[in-house]
C-alpha cells in the first residue's frame, strides 16, 4: 500500500470517530447528522429548521467541539445590524506617534463555524450581509478585502411555527445554502433515552478528533470520488425536471411555480460525491443521488400558491420525480 493510499484510508477513518463524539449528547437524528456532515465534507453551508427544543443548536456546538476549529455563535435579533456580523472599523492612536489611523475590528464570522441562530428574525439587510462571506468566503469594508478563515461553514437556524416578528430568507440566499435540513422529533425510544441522560449530574465530555487541516483533506478528497456519465445525466435530468415550463411531468407544472437552477445540479453532485465517501465509497450509487436530492432541491423548487394551501411540499415533488424519472438509461 502506498503513501497515498494510508492517508485517504486515515482521514476515512477520522469520519466515524467524529460522528460517534457527537452521538455522546445527541440521541438520534442519524440522518440529520450524516446530511450535516455532508455538507462539510461538501465545503457548504446548511439551513436547519426544527421547532424548539430539539437540539439544533447544541448540535451545532456539539460539532464544532470534536473538530479543531474555531466556533462563534451569533442570534440574529431584529436589531442586529450588519456590522455586527461583518466587524467595524475602529480609530486607534499610535501612542509612540501620535497619528490615528482606523483599524478593521473583525466580527464573529472570522470564524471557521458559524452559528446562525434564528436566521430568520433579522431583516434582510443584515441577513445579506452573509451572501459575500457564503458565497466566496470572504468580505468586503470600506473597499477592502477580508480572506476568511477555512474551513468555512455555516449552519443558520430558523423555527418554521413563528411567523410574526420574523423575515423569511429571499430566494437568493436560500439557494446559497447548500442543503436545507429538516428536524423532526424524536422517537419513543430515543425521547426516553433523551430524558434519562440529560436529567442526571453526569455530563459528557466530547474530544476534539478532526483538525482543520484534515478536513480541507477530505473536502479535497470529496471532489476526487468518481461518478459515471450516466448519473451525471440522471442529475441533471433530475433537476430540469423541477421546471413547470420545460417538464414533461403533470405534476410539476400543476404545482411547482419555478423549478431549481443549475446549481442545483452541482450541489447534488457534490454532496452524492460527499455521502459516498463518508460511507467509504469512492465511487457515487444511485442511492447517494436519491438521498441527497430531499435536501438540495428542498429550498429550490418553489411551490406555488395552490401548493401552498393545499400543503403539497417541495419533498412530494422530488419523490415523485424519482418515481417519473425512474433509473438511467
């Protein structure tokens, strides 16, 4: 075996001690948790949105303690303010000088995770403020440029059941993200073990087991894992056929009001890539596309006022594309 070899089989092995330190606080959720991890072997950013109380957020810090990274935590409120996210500049003096001069203070996104707590209650203008730093991993003050930090990611909270006092994400951002989570309840079991261990003085420590470094590896390694010609078509099918205007599909054009881009398609490619991998595969399954496509196309294909009201879901449309569509060819 060679050098190279023992390295991807060493970082492979760095996925399941990560996923077993978070499982010490959190019960259940596997598949919550492997689709988070898979956007950070992905290098993208998730949406999570869950009613309260169901351990988002200490997931999140879960997470950032068994990786070596840095971990700020920011709850955006209605009078949050860019700067506040973004950093000010300040005016300092040169005591040995004399002279002032203005110095960027940096805010907590300088951070390799970020948590977005509550995305949704801060007005558009604040929420912005994450575009430049989601998209290109870096900000823009006062006509400068900021590298931040990598690894980046960025996991932002929102409760689906509070609609007043909150701003709900526009469409350009949502795409931004690239997979949108949804947190369910937990079972009977898992609630009982929930309450058990979390009553009691004992408390878990969780061990930092991946470092930084690491993890650029494997999102390296993410983009490396094979995927044939006729999945690649499959994907894209798949995609084009969340467009009412396009589609062949009834079921489309009589609930979908626009369908998803083709980032849409990438996303899926990358995180079937990223799931395949964080299973020990080097090669993308129809499974991992399946699996992946919930999550990718969630945010992206637009329901319209009919589906709305009568509660058919971007998820519906997706299950039944994979149906229509069927396997390749």
């Amino acid at each position: 075996m060679d050098t190279r070899e023992t390295e991807i089989r060493e970082l492979l092995q760095k996925i399941p001690l990560l996923k077993n330190e978070i499982r010490k606080l959190i019960v259940g959720q596997e598949e919550v948790l492997d689709e988070i991890i898979v956007a950070l072997l992905a290098g993208g950013h998730c949406l999570l949105e869950g009613v309260p109380g169901l351990a988002k957020t200490l997931m999140v810090k879960t997470l950032a303690q068994a990786l070596q990274l840095s971990f700020r935590r920011i709850q955006f409120t209605p009078d949050l303010m860019p700067t506040d996210i973004v950093g000010t500049e300040i005016l300092e003096e040169d005591h040995s000088t004399g002279k002032r001069f203005f110095k960027f203070n940096k805010g907590p996104v300088f951070a390799n995770i970020i948590l977005a707590d509550e995305i949704n209650r801060t007005p558009p203008k604040t929420q912005s403020a994450l575009l430049e730093a989601m998209q290109e991993f870096e900000v823009t003050y006062g006509g400068q440029t900021y590298p931040l930090d990598r690894p980046f990611f960025i996991l932002a909270t929102q409760n689906p059941i509070e609609q007043a006092g909150t701003y709900p994400l526009p469409e350009a951002q949502l795409d931004r993200f690239l997979l949108y989570i949804k947190i369910g309840y937990p079972s009977r079991e898992e609630e009982l073990q929930i309450l058990s261990g979390t009553t009691g003085s004992k408390k878990a420590v969780i061990n930092p087991v991946v470092t930084a470094e690491e993890i650029i590896s494997l999102q390296q390694l993410v983009r490396e894992v094979n995927i044939s010609d006729d999945l690649i078509a499959y994907a894209g099918e798949l995609v084009r056929a969340t467009r009412p205007a396009t589609t062949a599909i009834a079921y489309v054009k009589e609930w979908v009001r626009w369908g998803a881009g083709p980032r849409a398609g990438q996303s899926l490619i990358l995180t079937a890539k990223a799931r395949a991998l964080s299973r020990g595969r080097y090669a993308v399954l129809m499974e991992d596309l399946h699996a992946m496509a919930y999550p990718v196309l969630r945010h992206r294909v637009l329901m319209n006022f009919r589906a709305e009201a009568e509660q058919v879901t971007a998820d519906e449309v997706t299950r039944t594309l994979i149906r229509e569509i069927g396997r390749v060819n």
